[in-house]
C-alpha cells in the first residue's frame, strides 16, 4: 500500500510539472505575442497584418496621421548614429584647417541604447518583431528619454568588437560625452532591461572604452523575411571530373 501511495504522489507530482511548463509555455507565447502586435501597432504601424490579401481584403491603409513612436529603436547606420547619438562626431569630410574645429550644436549629448539581434533567418520576421518589441516595451516605461537604436549581429563588427557581446539578443549603452559603452549582463527580459537602463540613468553601470567613429551602413531592412541563398542556378559544366565516377 505504501508502494502504491508514493507511486500516485509521484504521479501526481510529475503531472502537476507537466502543467507548469505547459502554463509557462502558454505564458510565453502570450507575452511574444504582445511585445510583437506593440511594435507593429507603435512602429511598424504602416505594414499591412500578416495573412492580408488585397485581392480578399482590398488595399491595406495605414492608420491616418500614424507616426512611429520616438521610443521605436532604429536601424544602426553611420548616418543614423551621427543624426541622433554622435553628435560630437565632425561630419564626413570635415577638415579642421579649413573649417576649424568642430563644435557640436548641442550642450547635451544623448545616453544611446543599442539592441543587437540575430541574424534574420535565425529569428525570422515574427521573431525579431518580438525581440524589438521587448525592448519597446520597457523603453515606454521609461522616464529617462534614451536615443534607441538596433543592429543585426555583424553588420557592425568594430562597434562589437569593442563592446564584446556576449549572448544574443545583446543590450549596450553607449555615452558619446564619454565614449564608452556597456554591456548588459543579464537576461533579455523586460524587467531586466528596465533595471539596466534605471541603473544606466543613475551612473551605475560599468563601462569600457569605444572609440569607434565610424559605423558601416547595411541595407535598411524591408520588414520581409530573409531569403537564404541558394545555389540551384549553379552551372558545374565546367568542371572536369578525372577517375571513375
């Protein structure tokens, strides 16, 4: 009898587990759900939903006077860094015998907060649509205004290099005033993120030295999956095969 009891409490232990995890997983999807319709709703606003037919549907139409929100994270390039983040930085082609030196137009340079994500075709559009939204939605709740700017891993090697990424998805700041930067040590998670950039706003992040100043400029990203490369329009008629085959 005693054998049969344990037996039905481990049972009942291991289906208890079971829901947990299935509720975990359903908890998850839920909250990849919301993060992504947050960033389509606040920044990608003028992309028709997933599934729309326009033959069935007819024309999609943004919403009228949208704008994207000033918290949505834009796409790393050495344009966008210099029109909002490094404002210090001289413009290209500046010479400092012929114009001077350099004064930026502003007293107060901006703390930026870059996102790097995964390549595209390991998330998909879905997925890093949840991860930008992540950041979004922490970002909203912040006080502290931060220029927010995301960048796919590898499209901007030196800036990396310096910041020495750990884990993907991978949360830095930056200071242009200091020129340095530092590299979340936790979990993308929102509530990590909302400590990060609290700690960030009181001076309480450890930081290292970047002197990169100038960025590459990848190709804008459309919104639309990644198409992976093929060779099937691959000719091999040109090659001579010597031996039996």
């Amino acid at each position: 009898r005693a054998g049969a009891e344990g037996g039905m409490l481990w049972r009942s232990a291991l289906a208890t587990l079971v829901l947990l995890c299935l509720g975990a997983g359903v908890v998850r999807t839920s909250e990849a759900a919301s993060t992504s319709a947050t960033y389509r709703s606040l920044c990608a606003a003028q992309l028709a939903p997933d599934g729309w037919d326009d033959e069935e549907d007819g024309p999609f139409a943004p919403p009228e006077d949208w704008k994207p929100s000033p918290r949505c994270p834009a796409q790393l390039t050495d344009a966008s860094w210099r029109e909002k983040c490094a404002l210090h930085f001289a413009p290209p082609g500046w010479d400092e015998e012929e114009d001077g030196s350099f004064e930026p137009e502003v007293a107060t340079l901006p703390t930026c907060v870059i996102l790097f994500v995964p390549h595209l075709l390991d998330t998909g559009k879905s997925g890093r649509m949840e991860i930008l939204g992540t950041l979004l939605s922490a970002a909203l709740r912040e006080p502290k205004e931060f220029v927010y700017y995301w960048s796919e891993i590898g499209a901007q090697p030196a800036l990396e290099g310096e910041l020495r990424l750990g884990a993907l998805p991978q949360l830095a700041l930056y200071s242009p005033r200091k020129e340095v930067g530092a590299v979340m040590p936790h979990a993308f998670t929102e509530r990590n993120i909302e400590s990060f950039l609290l700690n960030a706003a009181l001076r309480n992040v450890g930081a290292t030295p970047v002197r990169t100043h100038v960025l590459e400029s990848p190709a804008a990203w459309d919104f639309t999956e990644a198409q992976a490369e093929t060779c099937d329009d691959e000719s091999y008629d040109h090659i001579e095969l010597e031996g039996d085959i």
